[in-house]
C-alpha cells in the first residue's frame, strides 16, 4: 500500500519495496525478547514470533 501512494505521489519506488518491507517487519519482530521484557506482554512475543516465521521465507535469497 506505502509502494502505490509512494507511486501516485510521483516519488521514487524501488521494485524490491515489498522485500525492504518485509525486511524491516522481520527485523522488528526479531527485538521482541527485549520489548516483552519492557512492556511485560507476553502476546506481542508469540505474534512476533509468528511474524518471522511468515516472512523470513519471503526475505532470504
């Protein structure tokens, strides 16, 4: 969705933009041990974990 208003605002998107995407979602979702212990909320821990096993397929080449 950031890719197309990026694109209709006439400003630069690179092909790979899903990639970097996913990337920067993988690499939040791997500093979750350090947010739990912060925020105390042991559901953040298990979406993040789902979170990285659904995208690190999608970010590794």
């Amino acid at each position: 969705m950031m890719a197309a208003l990026r694109r209709a605002q006439g400003l630069p998107c690179q092909d790979d933009y899903a990639r970097l995407a996913n990337t920067r979602r993988l690499l939040a979702a791997s500093i979750a041990p350090a947010i739990v212990e912060r925020e105390g909320n042991a559901r953040y821990l298990a979406r993040a974990l789902s979170l990285i096993v659904k995208l690190r397929p999608m970010v590794e080449k």
